[in-house]
C-alpha cells in the first residue's frame, strides 16, 4: 500500500512548489505590468480595459499549462 503511496505524495509536493511559483511569479510580473499600465500618461477607460485584460491573460496562462499537465483528461460523455 504505501508503494503506491510514496509516488503520489512526490507528485502532489512537486505540484504544489510549481504552482506556488507560477503564482508568485506571474502575480509579480503582472503587478509590474499593471503599474506601468496605470502609471501611463495616456489613460482612458478603454485603454486600461484592455490593459489589466491582458495582464490576467498573461497571469493565467502559465497555470493553465500547469494545471494541464497534472490533472487528468476530461471525456465528454
């Protein structure tokens, strides 16, 4: 029992420090990225939309491809 154990707690550990990292940098990155945004001289409403849009684009997509390789694939049914 504990043989099948050992490797999922691996896999769960590895998980979990990959994803604390794509969060915290991506979260970091996209903070940046959200300042230089605000700060920028030439604001309007539309402009900071489509600015913080991709700012959350670019934070989501490193967890999605994390996210893709660990979870099981989904069968519709």
């Amino acid at each position: 029992m504990q043989e099948i154990f050992m490797p999922n707690v691996a896999i769960v550990w590895k998980f979990w420090i990959l994803w604390v990292l794509v969060c915290v940098g991506g979260g970091f990155g996209c903070f940046i990225l959200g300042l230089l945004i605000f700060t920028s001289r030439n604001q309007n409403s539309l402009g900071l939309f489509v600015g913080l849009s991709i700012v959350g684009i670019l934070w989501a997509t490193p967890q999605y491809l994390l996210l893709k390789n660990y979870t099981p694939k989904i069968s519709g049914i």
